[in-house]
C-alpha cells in the first residue's frame, strides 16, 4: 500500500498502536518479541505484516498460542467466541513445583485456603515478624517465581484467582510458609481448572 498511514501509540497502552490504512484500522499489540494485529481487511493487515517483515524480519505464525496463551475461536449463531486458557504454561508452571504438591491432598475447589487470610500485619495493626530463617527457605523454594507465574495466568485467562493473588503478593517481600502452602494451593487450582480459561 503506496497510499498515506495514519499511525497512533494508544495513550493508555502504549504497547497497542493503531493503524489507519484503506479499508479501516489495523491494531497491533506488540509484546517484546510477539506482536498481534486485528483488522477490518485482509488486505490491510497484509500490508502492516509486509512493513513488520521488512522492518523486523518477524515470522508470521499461527494466531492460537500467543504469549503461553491458547485462544480457540467458534462461531455460533452468527456470534463469534473467543475462549483463551493457558493449558500448556500451567502444565509447566505444575512440573517446576510437583515436588512440593502433596499427592494425597484432594484437589482444591476454591483459589485460595477457606478462612485464610495473608497479611503483614496482625489484628493490631503491628508488622508479623517472619523468622529470617523462615523467609529465606520460602524464597529459595520459589515463591517469588510461583506467584508471578500464577499473576501471568491470572492476568490472561483465570481471573478467577484474583483474591488468591491479591493475598499472596501481600508477602513477596518476607514471605512464611502458610503463604508457600496458600502458592501450592493456588497452584493446584490453576493446574487443574487449566483448560477452562474465559
């Protein structure tokens, strides 16, 4: 297309940029190295996607996964759905942590422990004191790494582990067991609910 773009960053989300060619917008969502585009026409997107090769050398591959994220589409009654999981990155996120997962524990049907609340604070509002000791064994388990994990997930296709999360980034920074014990648990929510998604 030799005609004039009309090229816009999103002000709020400056990873979107809009184009505006011949036949209406084309978005594009750039993320690091993957980039996502929707448009009105299949020319145009043709032509955003010939700049990006020419400018970045991207490769063009299938629109299901896209950051650890499955999206399946369907249309039905002229209605188009989109369901997104992230069955493949839990399946991953499970095996770094198998080996802290009891096997005789049932599988949770909650996100997060029932009457389990995480806090650096205590009824009085005083700062809980974790043992250095206690924080440093949490830590080099991975806690840091399995709740961002599970913030990635959550993010993108189980908002439904938005109160386990809020709870368990309360302690990142000195982090007790009970909280290792709520990440497992988590864990073991997202792992099997993994193809259910939104």
């Amino acid at each position: 297309y030799k005609g004039k773009w009309d090229v816009t960053r999103m002000m709020y989300e400056p990873c979107v940029v809009r184009f505006i060619l011949r036949d209406g917008p084309v978005i594009i969502s750039i993320h690091t190295d993957d980039c996502d585009c929707i448009a009105h026409s299949a020319r145009d997107a043709a032509d955003v996607m010939l700049l990006f090769q020419k400018r970045y050398g991207i490769k063009v591959v299938s629109p299901e996964f896209m950051l650890g994220v499955f999206r399946e589409e369907r249309e039905e009654d002229g209605v188009r759905h989109i369901k997104m999981s992230q069955p493949n990155y839990m399946e991953d996120m499970y095996k770094k942590f198998a080996q802290h997962i009891a096997a005789n524990e049932s599988a949770p049907t909650e996100p997060f422990p029932q009457k389990e609340f995480l806090s650096p604070l205590d009824n009085n509002g005083k700062p809980i004191e974790v043992a250095p000791e206690e924080v440093k064994a949490v830590h080099e388990k991975g806690y840091m790494n399995i709740v961002g994990g599970l913030l990635w997930s959550g993010r993108n296709s189980t908002p439904s582990m938005s109160f386990a999360l809020s709870q368990l980034t309360r302690c990142m920074k000195s982090p007790s067991e009970k909280a290792w014990r709520a990440a497992l648990h988590t864990l073991q929510y997202a792992y099997d609910n993994k193809e259910h998604g939104i």
